[in-house]
C-alpha cells in the first residue's frame, strides 16, 4: 500500500476511505473545501458515488489511481469526494443537475461547481483518454481550467442557469384536490403498455425489479378485481426467482439484469433492493397463495440475516458486484467447477436444470463472448421431489463459493435503509407467521432508536465502526417511522407504535412544507445548500413523500390522529399536475393513495389471552388484505390511550373477539373468525 494519505484517510465512509490513498489530494464535502478553492482560485471537482458501485471503481483505476491523471486534477481543481448513501442531499441535488445539463445521470457522478456549489459542467464516468466520443479526463481538465481562468462570464452564466433550472424543477403549484381513483387506473395502464408477457418486467434492456409497481399492481387487483394486474405482478415475480436476477446459491437479489430476460444481472446487492422485494414476495404470496413466493420470500430473509447482519442486530447496506477486479467473479460457476463439489449425478441435474453450458451461458458484455462461466438460473420451477436434493447441491456449492475470494461489503448502517427493512421483515412475519423475523426486525429498530441520535435526541443517518453521525433526513424518520408501525402490526407492541408516532410527529415538525404540503428532503435546521428539494418520484427507493403518505395514512387510522389524515390530504395536494402526467413513475405513492381510498378496515382483536387470538390472525393471514390493520387491546386497556374508540372493546362472553370497523362505525362484534372475514368483504 502506498505511504500517501489523502484528508479522506480520517473518515468513516467506506467509499471515502476506498480513496483515501489515491494520490488525488481529496476532501471530503466541508467548509475546508470550499476555502482551499477560494484560497487558489480554482473550481471545485465533485465525484460522488458509493462503494459498490462498479463504475466508479473503474473510474479510480483509470484516473484516480493514475499519477499523471491525479497532478492534472489537483493542479486545475479542488477534488472532493461525496459518499452518496452518506449524502443523499447533495447527490440528489447534483444528480437533478447533471440530467437537466446532459439529459442522463449515473455514478460516478463528476461535477464542476463554483465557490457557490453552483455545477457549470455535469458527467458521469470519465475514462482518462477520449474514446468512443466521451471525452477523457486528460482532455477535459485543461478546457475546464481555461474557462474557469479566462472566460469567468461564461461560468457564471451556466452556473447562473442551472440553479435556475433546479430552482424551477423543484416549483410545484398545489391542485385544488390531490389525485383520486382515476389516477391510479392510469397508472396501471401505462405499466400495461409497457408489460413485457413474454419475459415479465417492464420495458426491455436493463431491467429493474422495481417492487413497488408490483405492491401497486397487487393493491390495483385487489380494488379493481382486474386480472391483469395480478398476472402482471406474478408472471414478472416469478420471471426475477428463476432468472440470474436471483442469487440461486447464495439467495438474495442483484441490483438489476442488464438484459431482457433477466439472465445477468448487474451483481451488486443492495440492502434496499432485499426489503422492497422482501415486501413483494410475501404480499405476492399472500396475494396468490404461490409456494415459490413464500419460499423467496423467506429465502430473501435468510441472506440479509446470514450476510448482511451486524453483530449488534443492525443491518448493512450492500455488497459489491465486483471481486479480484472482475465484475461477477464470486458469483459464476463452470461445469469444472461444479463438477469438483458435486457427484456426478448431482453434477448432471444441476447443469441441466440450473442451464449451465460449456462455453458458458452469457455473453461477455465488453468482448462480446463466452467465457465459459456460467449464470445458474431456472426455466421453470423445480418439481417440489427434488427440492430436499436440490438444498442439498445448493448447500454443498454454498460451501466451496465460501472459499473464493468475497466482493467487499459495505458495512455502514443507514436508518432509511434499515427502516425499509424492518418494515420487509416486519410485514414477512405476520404474512408467513414467523414471529423470528418480527424478532430480528426489532432489535435492529432496538439499535437505531438507541444508537443513531444526537445528544438532543434528533435522529441521526449513518452509523460506522463505533460512530453515529450526520443528521437524519426525511427518508431516515419516514421509512423507519413505517418499519416501526409494522412492528406493532406483528407484534402489537404499543412502545413500537408510540416510537412511530413520535417519530412522525417529529418528522411533520421539521420536515413539512407549512405553505404548501408535502415535506422536504432536509430538516429546517439543517445545512443551507443550493435548493431544499422537495422528492416525490419513486426510484429503486421509494420517495421520502410516498412512504410519508402510507405512514400518516395507516397512523391516522391506528392511533385515531386526525390530524395525521390532513397532513396526508395536504401532501397530496402538493402534487399538482406532477403525478397526473406520469402516474406510473409514483407507484409507491400511490399505493399510499390506494390505501386513503379503499373500503379499508380496522380489525381490534380482544380475548383472555394470547394463543385465544391465533384463529382470527390466521384467518386475516389466508387472505389478501393490504387495506385492513389490525389492533389487539391488551388487558390493561392501555391501547385506549391511544385509540380511545378501543376503550369498551372486551371479550364477549370470555371469548376471544373480532370488531371490525370503518368510516368511524364498528359492526357488531364476532367471535367467529370466518364471520370477520365475512365482514371484512
């Protein structure tokens, strides 16, 4: 390892320290930056990115690790390097930026700004040398340098308009009304004209999994009663399990497939990605009664418990794609290989059914051939005889990939993320009655509520090696705020629903837009940057605003917090024309919005003890019920502090009891589970 250390080489960050010993003089995101930039009448270069991110470690051995690239770079800017799961303000900021300026985005994310943090020049990867007309850092350096020291006009003028742009992008004038019932069937037929039902999935190539427009199909089913919907979201669940999309022996799911037929994925595996399929999966069996979502489902659970674990119950945020330099390494398999664990019998049923071919299955992306390694994935399902044979192939497989040399793995833990996930292990627990993974849920929300605050007690965004830093922002309190509410979902813990509330309350405190609803993605308090963004678009991960509007809306319901409701009504009509023009983009949003618009009910469970209340949870978990929450007053009757409406809620006669409400009326109580679902309709 070389004896240079750059500023970086003091941070917690993975990705920063990744780069810590680059000869690139970086900083990292501060005041000390932007001093230095003046002090030297130099712009500053911001690359941002995170690190598992396979493109931007071929950019750091191309440039950052080059002696000649580096001098250039220090000698023309001032380099900054940003974590972007640490900073999600910032890349969001000078992502909006970079497609408003070049009409695409991506990491590495490579910006010029000025000593105002405004960007006058976007990309994303930059190879050192001009090729294929993408221009090299070599190249591009000098002309940054010469702009910047001879024509200043100019950088003022594109500064000047792109935080115009920005200001403009984040202006939204409230509708009169948010959206209702005839935004959501546009959104299920723009999903339909973009359905592939050959393959699955939506669109061509790449393909993302997506999960929240299938909870939005499963949801649009359910209200409609449309069949497609529901064979939409089964065929493209069923498509990702068999395909290379899946880890087949290690479990879990890759980042995307950079084909059509979900073959080769792109390797990396991200926490998130695990949690809103871990949702998918087990809504989709819940949905479809379909053993192979059930078995994802858990197997899903399975990976992020095994790999993805902190000692302290906490989890981490991604694995890389890339091990020894190569891209996939870890995860692919000759028959040689194969052949080596297995015995021959087992050798012969795993090639055939798992597709494996001599000259490899998969064409090399860069050189456009076989290698011979192999993807295993799946035509069909296996017959159920030989899932005890096929464990056993995958255990022993397991084993020996154990021996290889392992990608790295992101160790950090990030509240949002880990809300995704409590929520994912939370909602698996109730619909698959494993009560180990409500377990597993809780001593993670354990840690964050202990762990990841100030000395205020204001919630914090990344915790690493012993620190807690860098103050929360709405998807940190949003999304765990809802894994705390299916906690008590699971397991009717009334300290896990009273941390939800408080949490919300804490996020419409500091978060809300008071004039025109809706929240920012960054505290009132908290660091000024160029714009205070206001997100509602779902990406790989749900908008802070979507999940918020899920929250207020079951909160509003559970602990009867009216005012919860109207905040959720304001976020809506914050939207404007923003959703109606592409619905489809706002999935998990709107499975908010079906939430606030259907029959829902409210089921309160009261008996003389716990194991008297198991018929009726089993009754809700054999039905497919995503509008419908369940209470359960305890004996003390302190869920009535609460929700007062619980207060005279007893057993009848002793027995265990069903009340189901809605609309602020409750029918007649029951003690017969098939009448609460008769109920429940």
């Amino acid at each position: 390892m070389p004896d240079h250390a750059n500023a970086l080489i003091h941070e917690k960050s993975p990705y920063l320290l990744q780069h810590a010993r680059n000869p690139v003089d970086w900083l990292p995101w501060g005041d000390a930056a932007f001093a230095k930039a003046k002090a030297e009448n130099k712009p500053l270069f911001l690359s941002i990115g995170y690190s598992t991110c396979h493109w931007c470690h071929v950019m750091e051995r191309e440039c950052f690790e080059d002696h000649d690239a580096a001098a250039l770079l220090n000698a023309t800017a001032v380099p900054v390097k940003i974590d972007r799961e640490e900073r999600p303000d910032l890349d969001n900021i000078y992502m909006t930026a970079c497609q408003l300026m070049t009409g695409a985005g991506g990491w590495p994310l490579s910006v010029f700004i000025d000593h105002h943090g405004r960007p006058f020049f976007a990309a994303t990867y930059i190879p050192k040398h001009t090729r294929f007309g993408r221009m090299g850092l070599m190249d591009l350096l000098p002309k940054i340098s010469e702009v910047w020291t001879r024509r200043p006009a100019e950088v003022e003028q594109a500064a000047a308009n792109v935080l115009n742009a920005l200001a403009e992008h984040q202006r939204a004038t409230p509708a009169q009304a948010g959206p209702g019932p005839k935004t959501l069937d546009t959104a299920y037929r723009q999903l339909a004209a973009r359905f592939d039902p050959d393959h699955g999935g939506f669109g061509q190539s790449p393909k993302f999994p997506s999960p929240h427009q299938l909870l939005f199909l499963l949801r649009h089913h359910k209200r409609t009663g449309e069949p497609l919907a529901l064979d939409m979201a089964a065929k493209t669940l069923t498509a990702m399990r068999l395909g290379g999309l899946f880890d087949h022996i290690g479990l879990g799911f890759h980042r995307y497939s950079t084909d059509q037929h979900w073959l080769l994925p792109h390797f990396e595996k991200m926490l998130y990605d695990q949690a809103m399929l871990l949702m998918a999966y087990a809504e989709g069996f819940q949905a479809t009664g379909d053993p192979l979502f059930k078995r994802t489902a858990q197997e899903i659970a399975r990976y992020v418990l095994r790999d993805m674990t902190s000692p302290e119950g906490a989890f981490f945020s991604a694995e890389d794609a890339d091990s020894e330099g190569e891209e996939g390494k870890f995860y692919v398999w000759t028959i040689d290989e194969a052949r080596a664990v297995l015995s021959e019998e087992d050798t012969s049923l795993f090639v055939r059914l798992f597709g494996l071919l001599p000259d490899g299955n998969f064409v090399e992306e860069s050189t456009q051939e076989k290698t011979g390694a192999n993807i295993p994935h799946l035509s069909a399902p296996p017959p159920p005889q030989l899932d005890e044979r096929l464990e056993s192939i995958r255990a022993r497989l397991f084993t020996d990939r154990e021996k290889r040399v392992h990608p790295h793995k992101d160790d950090k833990i990030l509240t949002d993320w880990n809300g995704l996930m409590i929520a994912a292990l939370a909602q698996a627990a109730r619909i698959l009655n494993e009560p180990d993974l409500a377990s597993a849920a809780g001593r993670a929300a354990d840690f964050l509520l202990a762990r990841l605050r100030d000395p205020s007690g204001a919630l914090l965004h990344r915790y690493r090696d012993g620190e807690a830093r860098i103050p929360a922002n709405l998807d940190d309190h949003a999304f765990l705020a809802w894994g705390l509410l299916e906690l008590y979902q699971a397991t009717f813990d009334l300290g896990w629903l009273q941390a939800s509330l408080d949490l919300t309350d804490q996020m419409i405190a500091r978060f809300q837009d008071a004039e025109n609803g809706g929240f920012f993605f960054t505290a009132h308090d908290a660091e000024t940057l160029l714009v205070r963004q206001k997100e509602f678009f779902d990406a790989a991960i749900p908008s802070g605003n979507s999940v918020a509007m899920l929250v207020l809306t079951k909160l509003s319901r559970l602990a009867s917090r009216h005012d919860f409701s109207e905040h959720a009504a304001q976020l809506s009509r914050s939207l404007g024309q923003t959703v109606e023009r592409a619905p489809s983009g706002f999935t998990m949003l709107l499975c908010g919005l079906d939430f606030a618009l259907a029959p829902g009910a409210d089921v309160v469970l009261s008996g003389p003890d716990d194991a008297s209340l198991e018929p009726f949870l089993a009754a809700v978990r054999s039905r497919y019920l995503p509008s419908t929450l369940l209470l359960k007053r305890d004996q003390s009757g302190e869920l009535a502090s609460l929700a007062s409406y619980t207060a005279g809620m007893c057993p009848l006669d002793g027995k265990a009891t069903a009340f189901v409400c809605r609309d602020g009326r409750c029918e007649p109580p029951t003690t017969d589970p098939a009448k609460m679902l008769e109920l429940l309709g």
